[in-house]
C-alpha cells in the first residue's frame, strides 16, 4: 500500500497516524479562562522533550467542526500556564467524560465528579485523582495552519512536579503502581502493565 498524505481527507490522514503512532500517551490537561473557568480535556499528541530545560510537547489540533482554536489552546495562549496530570487506570473513565466537547463556560472537572487541587507554582488547579502532576508555564507555541485538520504544537517548561508517594522510589516512578494508560487507534486504549518485557541496551 502506497499512500500519499496530501491527496487524503483530514479525517483519514489522521487515522493513519492515530492507527501508527502507538501507544500514545496521554496528557490530561487542565487550564484556566480568563474569567478563572476551569477546562480540563485529554490530549493524546503529547510527549517529553528534554530534561534540561525540563520540556514537555502535546499538539491540540483544531476543532473537527469548524476549524477554530479548542478552550484548552485559548486558555493556554491567554493565562500562560497549564498542569499535565498523568491518566492511570482508576482515572480512564472520568477523563473520557472530560473528551467531550462543552461549551467553554463549563467546567468539566464538575462534570465528571472529579477533584481540584491547588497547584504549587501555577494558577490552573490539578486534578486530585491523577498520581503524577507537571504544572507547566508556556515556553513556546507553534501554529501550523488554521483549518480543519490544522493542529497546535504548546511545548510547556515544568515548574514543578507532584508524584504520590507510594509511587516514588531511588528517584524514579514505579510503573506498576502508576498503571499508566495509553491511547490507540480509535476507541481503543491499552493499559501499559498488561505485558512488559525487559530489554536491555547493549554498550
């Protein structure tokens, strides 16, 4: 199969890339308006840079619909900050509920019965329920196009990092207790310690 991406529709170029880039993290996103509403909404476009600079990448791409900015890239470009909360397994329902689309004078953390925390450094709040937090301030944004299938590249510098204790050890977080989840294609997720297997690089 031979495919040419710019003679495709949006929607079956994103499946190609939904259907190959796995799994995906995802990156479940809390903001603040500028009337101090809250927004929370999950990103699956999303991974680490580098470490020095502590920098992070998710791509919201625009709305399906009509092509305009989501709340989650409004809100960012206008208050600066935003806190990643890592999605684990207890919490993959309640962030789906947050995947739809509201208006933006709706808080979806109300919505899907989930908990604002304070955030140390940053004004948006983290969700309670996630067991690892990333409050980021903007460092730089990149647009590339503004249509329908166009999407947003936000790179975020960490302030500062909450891990719950149970998961923290020798200075690394245990994967078997963060049970993290992953995205694949469709409506489909994996859970990340369904099978793991040890390979260890050669020097």
């Amino acid at each position: 199969m031979e495919i040419t991406p710019g003679n495709l529709e949006w929607r079956d170029a994103y499946k190609l890339l939904a259907g190959s880039i796995l799994p995906r993290p995802i990156a479940f996103v809390t903001t603040l308006d500028a009337a101090g509403v809250t927004n929370a909404a999950p990103f699956s476009f999303f991974t680490a840079i580098c470490a020095d600079p502590m920098l992070i990448c998710f791509s919201p791409m625009r709305r399906g619909t009509d092509g305009h900015k989501k709340d989650t890239l409004l809100n960012i470009e206008a208050t600066k900050e935003f806190v990643i909360n890592i999605v684990s397994e207890d919490l993959t329902e309640k962030m789906n509920i947050c995947a739809a689309e509201y208006s933006a004078d709706i808080d979806e953390l109300e919505i899907a019965g989930l908990t604002k925390e304070e955030s140390s450094f940053v004004k948006p709040p983290r969700i309670k329920e996630s067991k690892v937090h990333l409050e980021c301030s903007l460092h730089e944004v990149l647009h590339f196009g503004d249509h329908v299938g166009a999407g947003s590249l936000v790179i975020g510098k960490v302030e500062h990092v909450h891990v719950a204790d149970e998961l923290y050890e020798n200075g690394r977080i245990l994967t078997e207790k963060l049970k993290p989840v992953g995205r694949m294609a469709g409506h489909m997720y994996t859970k990340a310690m369904a099978e793991v297997f040890e390979l260890v690089r050669k020097m």
